[in-house]
C-alpha cells in the first residue's frame, strides 16, 4: 500500500445488501464506473464480500462492499450469508436493493429491521426500473412497507447514480466530523515527540500504519512531529527548545519511556490513541483491572485484526502471553485469532486481549467491544494492557478524563470488595 494511500479500516464502510441476484453488484459497478464485481443472471454469482475502495466526495475515502444475497441456499449459501453477516458488523452505511420488478417483502422488513437495530443507516435503492411496469406504484408500495424513502435506478444504464452517491453524502459525515487520533489534543505550534522502536515486524524501510497516521494527524493540525528512537529519547528531550506537549510511545517500550520522561509531560502510548479513536476507550481502561482476577486456567483470547508473519518476540502470541503470566503468576490458557472473524459464544474466556484494531474501522471495532459486554466479558486492548502490565497506569491516561474516572471508579469498586 502506497503511503499516500488510506487504509481500508480508516474509510467509510458502505455495503451492498438484498436478494439474490437482484444486481448488487451491478449497483457496484455503476457507482464506481468499473466492472469491479462479476455480473451474471446466474443466482449466487457473489460468493466472498467485494471491497472496492474509491474517493467520494466530499465525503473522502470509502470503501464499497458488494455482498452475498442474504436469501442464499445450501451449505454454500449458509456460507456466504455467514460472510455477508459479517460484514454488517462494520457496516457504516447499508445500501439495500429492492427490485422494481418484485418489490419488498418480509425479507426486507426483517432485514431492515436487524440494521437499524445496529443503527446503521440505511439507502433503499429500487433496481432495475428500466423492466418494471409500473415503477411509480412498485416505489410506492415498497416505501410503505419499509417505512423509507427509495431512489429509483437502473444499473445497467447508469440511471438514479448521481442521485445515490448524493443521498451517500447527504447521509453520513464529511471527514471534518470525524474523531482525530491526536488533532484534539494539541494546538499549533505545539511539539509532540513520538518514540519509534524500529519494529522488526514492520515492513523494510517502514514505520508501522499506526505511527504514520498519527504524524499525519499532528502536521494537520500545524503541530510539529519529532521522532525518535527510545534510546535517545533523554537525549532528545534534552536539546528541545521548549517542553513538549506531549509524548507518544510504541507500547513495547513504555516501562523505559515512562523511566526516562519526566512526570510533567503528558504520556501515552499510539495504542491508547488508536483505543479510544477506534473504540471504547473508557471499556477498555475497565477491562485492565480484571487482569489481577485471574486464576489458574482461565481462558484469555488475544485477537489481531490482521494476520502477518510472525516474528520470534512477536507481540501477541510471545511478550504478551508472557507479561500475563509473568504479572499474574497464574497458569492461562492463551488462545489466539486473527483477521476479520470473532468468536460468536465468548462466555468462555476470562478476558480478551484486542490488538491496536488499525486494520478496522471504528464500527467493526466497537462491535466487537459490544459484544464481548454483552457477555459479560472484560476487554482491553495491547496498549492499554501493557501499559498496567508495566506500572505506567494511570499516567498513561491521564490526557482522557473520562478514561481516568472510568480507572478511578474500577479501582474503587475492587477495593469496595
């Protein structure tokens, strides 16, 4: 991925739901001016999510996702409605295809149901007008029976895409709305130091996505970026003209970091930033103070949203396993995931370990913050763990009131008990 180029888990996430072969991917195709997904009268041609990403403005980057049909059959069909239903979990904005030749039914109902219940938005876009007969009584007829406005289209001409891509920007907010991953936090002119081992599981010549976003956001806000390596972070505070604002740390070097910065400047971690920017940071702080509860063969899930090649001290299948059973002294029974899949029953596990989510977008992530409350499970994410493993609590937090309440009033309530 070029430098330049936005992540699929910084974009917004707009998919493409309805029937079989109702032209979802036809839809696809004429948003993007592309033959992106493969078009057939034969049902099920869609077999694996789509993604497609492109510019949209002046929304920004997004990326399209055309679906399986959720009425699909068989055993490949329970398949790919299982894919289709993953994707509603980071689903920001729901396109759903009705065709004008046949109109809505309980299919529809329940599946509009099921996303506003997610509070995801959603677009009814009634397809192939070009053969229905009465296009005018079918749109009327589908906007009462599913309570919502529709836009007339018909893919293979190109009909009613001008009027989609605007009710798409109508519908969701522009990037000036959105969360910052520092910008909020500092002001122009204002130095912030990043502290940047040299990860050996980055690619050659690279800093890891994280730590590029993160300089990104601090030049847009006309702050000024200093990078360094942790072994000359005093040497670099040092020669500094002024204090720094503050300083940003790769979490595998927080207890060092935390050493050689002095208590009056601000600390924490690119983990920490990415856990409230992608997520629940408050929940997560709460999921910290577990870690002392755990006994002799609990189940921990450690969860990574991308897969890479592991490296001999890779950070969640090695250090992290380690720290726990280091600090804990209890003997757990570590499990681990990787890629865009979750667990459905995690009532089993005692706590679940989140990478930094920078391959997912925020609503995936809280998704899954969700439903790991939902049962009843405590979750804390790598930089927010390390950050207790290693004594850094509860400076770490300290810029995020909120966060820091939600620490003060779980330690509370431990010593309540």
């Amino acid at each position: 991925m070029s430098l330049n180029a936005t992540p699929r888990g910084d974009r917004i996430h707009i998919a493409i739901y309805g029937r079989s072969n109702v032209g979802k991917s036809s839809v696809i195709n004429a948003l993007t001016g592309q033959e992106i997904a493969v078009v057939s009268p034969v049902k099920g041609t869609t077999t694996d999510p789509v993604y497609k990403a492109m510019e949209l403005l002046p929304l920004g980057p997004v990326v399209l996702i055309d679906t399986a049909g959720l009425d699909d059959e068989g055993l490949l069909g329970y398949l790919r409605k299982q894919k289709t239903r993953e994707v509603i979990s980071r689903t920001d904005l729901a396109l759903v295809v009705v065709e004008a030749t046949v109109g809505a039914d309980d299919f529809y109902v329940d599946l509009l149901a099921e996303l506003r219940s997610k509070d995801i938005p959603v677009i009814i876009v009634l397809n192939k007008t070009d053969v229905a007969e009465d296009v005018e009584s079918i749109r009327n007829e589908v906007e009462f029976i599913l309570d919502s406005k529709s836009i007339p289209f018909c893919a293979t001409k190109g009909d009613g895409a001008a009027e989609l891509k605007q009710a798409i920007i109508n519908t969701l907010p522009h990037d000036n709305e959105r969360f910052r991953i520092v910008g909020d936090l500092v002001s122009p002119g204002d130095l912030v130091v990043l502290v940047v081992p040299i990860d050996s599981a980055a690619p050659k010549g690279r800093l890891i996505l994280p730590q590029q976003q993160t300089i990104r956001d601090i030049l847009e806000s006309d702050a000024t970026a200093i990078v360094t390596k942790e072994h000359e972070l005093k040497r670099t505070l040092k020669q500094l003209g002024k204090k720094p604002r503050l300083v940003i740390t790769d979490s595998q070097a927080f207890h060092q970091v935390a050493a050689d910065t002095p208590i009056d400047i601000p600390l924490t971690s690119f983990s920490i930033l990415y856990a409230r920017y992608k997520g629940n940071l408050n929940e997560l702080v709460k999921g910290a103070r577990t870690i002392d509860n755990l006994r002799d063969g609990d189940h921990v899930l450690i969860a990574e949203a991308c897969t890479h090649h592991q490296q001999s001290d890779d950070i969640g299948t090695v250090k992290i396993p380690g720290w726990l059973s280091q600090v804990t002294g209890k003997q757990l029974h570590i499990e681990h995931i990787t890629g865009y899949s979750y667990p459905h029953d995690l009532s089993r596990y005692a706590l679940i370990v989140h990478c930094g989510a920078c391959m997912l977008n925020r609503r995936a992530m809280l998704h899954r913050i969700g439903e790991t409350m939902i049962a009843g499970v405590p979750i804390v994410n790598y930089g927010v763990l390390i950050a207790y493993l290693h004594g850094v609590f509860p400076r770490a937090i300290e810029l995020f009131p909120s966060a820091l309440n939600a620490w003060e009033e779980s330690v509370s309530r431990t010593t309540s008990w």
